[in-house]
C-alpha cells in the first residue's frame, strides 16, 4: 500500500489537496491495515485521514528547501525508466 504514496515536497506546481488527500488516504490504509473500514469504523476513519491530510498540508507549507523544484513530468518519465529496468519492458 504504502508504494502509492508519492513525494509532494519541492514540486512546481505544488501538491494540490487531491495528491495530498491520497497520500493520508494510504498512509491512514496502511497504519489501519485495512482499505475499507468496517461501518463501525468508518467514522475514525475519515476522521483520521482529514488530520493527516491537515497535518501533512502544514508541512508541506512549513519545510523549506534550497533546491530548484521538481518537475512532474520529468520525475514521473524517471519513475517509468526504472520500473521497465526492473520489472522489464513489457
């Protein structure tokens, strides 16, 4: 579960709230142990994944970086190049 979240630091443009909703999502998943929570705890669920979303919005306002910023396209084409080196090209 946890390979589906994504770097949000240091991208232009920023991680909009859907990328950063996603990461809480996975995160939320993982530390649960489970994708869909149960009726019963569907509730703390969604609660939870709005408090790491929160907390993670804030971070990502907070850190500070002298780098120059990522590009999408060309970390997502890096990303590619090495998933067709290891699990091949087809």
């Amino acid at each position: 579960m946890c390979r589906n979240i994504r770097q949000l630091h240091n991208f232009e443009p920023p991680a909009t709230a859907d990328e950063v909703h996603a990461a809480a999502l996975q995160y939320v998943r993982k530390v649960a142990g489970t994708t869909r929570p149960s009726a019963r705890n569907a509730e703390a669920f969604e609660r939870a994944v709005a408090e790491v979303a929160h907390a993670t919005r804030h971070l990502l306002a907070e850190l500070v970086t002298t780098a120059p910023p990522k590009d999408r396209e060309v970390e997502a084409s890096r990303a590619r190049e090495r998933a067709a080196r290891r699990y091949g090209a087809g």
